[in-house]
C-alpha cells in the first residue's frame, strides 16, 4: 500500500485529499512523521522528517496524530481480499503482504488480471483513494524488490532470470530489500557499486566478507528461492514489548509506574489475542543524560504467565527498587519466551487468567479502556497507543 497511513486519512477525509499530508507520533515540533502522503513526498516530506523541519519545507502541511485503530481495521480489510485468491499468506507489515499464486494462475498473464482484480476490489470495498503497488514474480524477493521500486498504484511483473540485469541496472544497491547505507558500505569495501556486480559476485568472496548472510544475498539477487512463505505459526516473534519516549522527561517513579502499567497492558493484551504465554519478563529504561548506562533486567518466571497484573507486578519491583540516577527518557517492557497456551489453568497461576480474556472481550466490543483498573484511571494521555509499519496487531 502506498503511503499507507496518510492515504488513509486523506480517504476517511475528502478533504485533505491532493493535499500534502503528515502522520506523526506526536504533534510536537520534536515528534517525527510516521507517514508521508505522496503529496508530501513530493516537497520533501518523507517518512522520519521532525514536524519542525516539515513546517520548514512546507508550512501549510496538515499534521495528523495517527490513528493506529483506523489502520488496522484497513489492514484487515485488505488482507481479507487477498487471502480470498489463496490461502498461502504471510502478512509482512501492516501495508504489506505476500501471496502465493502458484496453482491459482496458472501464468504471469492470468497472475496480473487477479493482480488487478485485487487493487479494483480495495477500491470498491475499502476505498476508492488508497493506492496499492503490486509486483509479481517467482520469488518472494524478486516479488518485493518489484512492488518496492514500480510507480504508485502500479502492477508490474518480472517473469524471468533473463530480465534480472535489465531491471537492477536501472537501481542502486540501497533499493534491493536488506540493504541498508552501512551494508552497501560493506560491499563497496569489496568492489561491489551496483546490484549487477553483487549478482556476478563470485559466492565465496561474498561469504568471506559478510558470512553466510553473502550467499543468501546473492542468491536472492540471482534469483533462487531461499525464503518461501511462512505459516502463522512461524510468524508469530518470540518476543512481544512496547516502548514509550517520555515527553516530560522526570524521575517521578509514581508517573513511570502509570507508564509502565499502559504498556503492560497492551503487552498482555497482545499475548492474549495470540493464545500465547510468556516464561520471562524484561524491563529498561534509558537516562536523559547519555553518558549514564541505561538500566535493564531481564528475568525468566518459574511458570508462564498471561495476566497483565502478574506482568506488571513482576516489572514494577524492579522500578520501586532500583535508584534512578537520572531523569528517565525512554521506558520499555516486554516478554519472551513465548509458548502456545493450553485450555489447563496451572495449579500454580496466583490469577485466573479468564479475568484478563473476560476484560479484553468487553473492550473489544465497547471500546479500549470501556473496562479497566482503578489504576488507569485519568491516564488517556500517558503512552497513548502507537503504531509500527512491521506491527501488525
């Protein structure tokens, strides 16, 4: 999808539609845009532009807090349109995805009408302003690097091994899918410019300097399948965490435990809806003061847990007994070690569970917080909710 989150504010509101368009985190002048429309993009506004520098390139330039509940309510939408040609899935952001086609087009002919078939139902079905590139190919990678580098609202399709020279010559390394400024640096240490010398690279200098992640380079790069889909089981991270950038910076422990608690809850509430629980707990925070160490403790449990009390209480001890040596900028909690939940309750879980699943049903119907602890109380404005573009839920 293209300028995902901007577009889809511009199609909630006709309003601000050919308009350039800023998603942001936060609205302050030291917040960063999240999401440019293309609008934007074309003054100079990208993604990860401060709003004070936005102002700067465009001062008419209409600022939005994002909405990451509007955004993944379109995520569904579009994934159900897809998944309605194959079952062979694998949802890679929450703009984007992977889908197999082999045994449902039987030719890259019959591969591009469902390609269009697809962009023309998310209009009609979702909304007539979102944009949606599609590539097609034989590989997932080949797929991506087509999808990533065509035009916006445009389908294309790279049949052959053939057309691989002709399509990398006209980009450069930075445009290939894992390749980063510090990574091309790398390849450039070793002779290696353009995306056609990567692929007539010989294997072993590639695996001499960067290991083995070199023959998985060049063999995406040349187009051998290394990467097929994943299942949901395979997708589901062994990890989940929420982190949040303190915008009054304090050591007021009674603030960060209001703090720590929002982002307890959605941890829990993300491990619930997973049907997952979790064997250790981790907690950090960083100082405003960047010569000071930040502090972090990571610690597994005796038994698995899902409760967002029992995560909270386990994180919030290490807050109350540790001495800040500084003011606090950043704080984060999380999970790990994530297993599938059983219908047994453990003889030795303190809390039942179904209380937390019973409560995460009720705000789902009538809303976030509808329901909740005394201690959430007044906190709307503490870590409110946000959204990656690799978080899907």
């Amino acid at each position: 999808m293209n300028s995902y989150f901007a577009t889809v504010e511009q199609q909630a509101n006709p309003f601000i539609r050919g308009k350039p368009v800023g998603v942001c985190a936060y609205l302050s002048n030291n917040g960063c845009i999240v999401a440019s429309s293309i609008e934007a993009k074309k003054v100079g506004i990208k993604t990860g532009c401060l709003v004070k520098k936005a102002k700067q390139l465009y001062p008419n330039i209409i600022l939005l807090e994002n909405d990451p509940n509007k955004y993944r309510t379109v995520t569904k939408k579009f994934f159900n349109i897809m998944t309605s040609y194959s079952e062979d899935f694998e949802p890679y952001s929450i703009d984007e995805a992977f889908l197999d086609l082999t045994g449902v087009a039987h030719d890259y002919d019959e591969a591009f009408k469902l390609a269009q078939e697809m962009n023309i139902r998310i209009k009609q079905e979702i909304g007539s302003y979102l944009k949606c590139s599609i590539g097609i190919s034989y590989t997932k990678f080949l797929a991506k690097f087509v999808s990533d580098v065509i035009g916006v609202d445009e389908i294309r399709s790279l049949k052959s091994k053939n057309e691989l020279s002709q399509w990398f010559e006209r980009y450069k390394l930075t445009d290939i899918w894992g390749i980063n400024i510090k990574l091309e640096e790398r390849l450039n240490a070793i002779g290696i410019y353009t995306i056609n010398e990567l692929k007539k690279s010989p294997i072993q200098n590639l695996i001499q300097a960067l290991g083995k992640p070199g023959y998985f380079l060049w063999a995406k790069v040349n187009g051998l399948e290394i990467d097929y889909l994943r299942d949901q089981d395979q997708l589901l991270s062994k990890s989940i965490g929420h982190s949040y950038c303190v915008p009054n910076w304090t050591r007021d422990k009674k603030y960060l435990e209001k703090v720590l608690y929002k982002l307890t809850h959605r941890v829990g509430k993300r491990l619930r809806s997973r049907d997952q629980l979790a064997q250790g707990i981790y907690i950090y925070w960083t100082y405003v003061d960047y010569s000071i160490q930040g502090y972090g403790k990571r610690f597994k449990l005796k038994t698995s847990v899902t409760s967002t009390e029992v995560i909270f209480n386990k994180a919030v001890k290490v807050l109350r007994d540790t001495e800040l040596k500084d003011k606090v900028r950043m704080l984060a909690v999380g999970v790990f070690n994530l297993v599938p939940r059983n219908n047994q309750l453990s003889l030795f879980i303190t809390e039942d569970p179904r209380i937390s699943r019973l409560v995460d049903n009720i705000n789902n119907v009538y809303g976030d917080y509808a329901i909740h602890l005394g201690r959430m109380w007044k906190t709307e404005d503490i870590a409110r909710d946000r959204i990656g573009f690799r978080k899907i839920d």
